[in-house]
C-alpha cells in the first residue's frame, strides 16, 4: 500500500512557539511565584521560553527586549517595571510585526495599538479595597488616626495605583491621616530600613500601610525591635497575600490582606497562543483575586498555592 506517504504533512501549528519574556525581576515573593507560574506553564504549553531578569531597572528591560526583536521571536511579553518611557520600544517591535502582552503591570503609553492585550490585577481596586477596610475599622473614631505607607517601586503601575485608590477611600473621614509616605521598593530590606526611619521620626503611628507583604514583612522586624507589637500597637494592611504575608496574618501580626494573583502563566499562554493563531482577543484581562483577615488567612493557608 502507499501508507508511508500518505502520512499527515508536519501540521503548522506543530512548530515551536517561541516566547521573549522580560520580567521585573526577583524582589518579591510574589515575583517569585510570578516567575514559576510563567516557567511552568510555557513548558507546559510546549514554547520556547526565553526569560530574563532586569533586576528592577528599566534600561535592562528595554534591552531584553530588543535582543527578543532581533532573535525575531513569535511574542514578546513583559511586565514593565514602571509606567512611563515604553513607546520606543514598542514602536519597533510593533514595526517588526511582534505582538506584544503586557502582563502584571500596565504602561501609559496612549497608543494601544503597540500592544495586543494587558493581562493583570485592577491594582486601584487593591488599595480601595485596603483604604475600605480601614475606613469601616475606624468610622467611630473622635481622634486622629496616623498612618504611615511603604510605597512600592516608584514610578510602577501598583504603587501609584494602591496609593491612588487607598486615598480615595480614606478621605472621607479627615481622622485618617496619612503622616509619612515613602518608597520601600517591594523588597523585604528597603521595608524594614524605612520603616525605621519612620519609627524615629514619629512616636505615634497607629497603621502601616504597605503595597506589599514583603515591605510589612521587613517593616514587621523593624517594629518588634523598637518593642512594639505588630498587629497590635501598628494595624497592619498589605497587598499580595503569598505565603509568608499570609503566616504573619495568621499568626495576628498583619491584620488585613488584600489579594494580587501572581498565577498569570496560564492566562498568558492562551492569550500568546490566540495572538499567534490571529485570533481577536480582549485589550484587557483582569485576574480575580479576594481579601483576608487574620481568620481567614488561618483557613485559607493549608491550600495556598504559593
Ligand atoms: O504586588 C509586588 C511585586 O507588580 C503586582 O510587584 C506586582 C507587584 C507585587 O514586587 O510584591
């Protein structure tokens, strides 16, 4: 018979995606689990991965990125560090005919048209639903409130979203005070290094506010050793809810945690394979995500992923 040539041509889908990915790069532990979300599941999906770490400086990204236009990959995606300065960049991948995803934070170039789609958190909605918590906490209160605030990195979509939408919903009640706001960068040791400083400078804070665990987890220590008790002489409020975060909520120590999914792997590699498929997708996805108290953190943590 003629089985032998009968055989099914190499489909062209069978062909190796192959994905440039340009991340922040490991200051968190939700950077980390970030990381593994995007590594697992783009080998999971069958692509070759390319994946580089700017070590939170934009002009690595910016490189990264045009090494990926250059090895001419199928998709370029990143997370960008800040908001501002990408249009350059983008201008020429989107001349190389390379779509583009942003994943995690956004970028405020006014041409969308230099990006396929923005995969990620609604970070306004993470620090209004921080600011709510506290607001309802202290809605009896007859004195001042002073709260101090760990910024993330400056000039990145979380920090000046989380900053924007915690003060939006604390400014209906002028006890609410924030005293001091400063940039902790998102890293454990730039957390407890201002928090320090803000311990010196100010003998009566009633709340941290951190834009993530990490920076309350740096600010924790710092707290402990001036004697203080953490969740209890400081309210606590972060954003992220990864492992260690949610621990110190469990044990008292952060007393309210809003919910950012790093898990975005999967949702990236759909949406790389729809790009690649010529497929129409959505400008915008928004992950779901949830707060916790220090009970709910307690019932939740057996079955966290990360
Ligand atoms: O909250 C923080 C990380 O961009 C959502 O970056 C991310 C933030 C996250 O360093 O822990």
């Amino acid at each position: 018979g003629n089985t032998a040539t009968t055989a099914p041509a190499t489909p062209a889908a069978a062909k190796k995606i192959t994905l440039g990915f340009a991340q922040v790069g490991a200051e968190s532990g939700w950077r980390t689990a970030n990381t593994k979300s995007i590594q697992d599941s783009a080998k999971d999906t069958g692509f070759d991965l390319k994946f580089s770490d700017a070590q939170q400086k934009q002009e690595n990204q910016i490189k990264a990125i045009r090494t990926y236009i250059q090895q001419k990959v199928d998709v370029i995606a990143f997370s960008p560090v800040v908001e501002s300065g990408w249009d350059t960049v983008l201008k020429e991948a989107k001349d190389a005919k390379i779509p583009v995803i942003l994943t995690d934070r956004a970028v405020d170039s006014k041409d969308t048209s230099l990006y396929a789609t923005f995969i990620g958190s609604d970070f306004v909605e993470e620090g209004k639903k921080a600011g709510k918590w506290l607001a309802d906490k202290y809605k009896d209160t007859k004195e001042d409130v002073n709260i101090v605030e760990l910024q993330g990195t400056t000039g990145s979509a979380p920090a000046n979203d989380r900053k924007a939408g915690f003060a939006e919903e604390i400014k209906s009640n002028s006890h609410l005070k924030v005293i001091a706001s400063q940039t902790g960068d998102f890293t454990r040791a730039k957390g407890k290094e201002v928090m320090q400083a803000f311990l010196k400078a100010h003998k009566d804070i009633d709340v941290l506010y951190a834009h993530n665990d990490d920076m309350a987890l740096g600010a924790i220590q710092a707290i402990e050793a001036a004697g203080l008790k953490p969740g209890q002489d400081i309210t606590i409020i972060s954003v992220d809810a990864v492992k260690d975060g949610m621990t110190a909520a469990a044990e008292g120590k952060i007393n309210f945690i809003v919910e950012c999914n790093p898990l975005l792997g999967p949702q990236l590699m759909q949406a790389v394979n729809d790009v690649v498929a010529g497929k129409q997708i959505e400008k915008r996805i928004v992950t779901k995500e949830g707060v916790f108290t220090s009970e709910d953190a307690k019932k939740a943590l057996p079955d966290r992923q990360y």
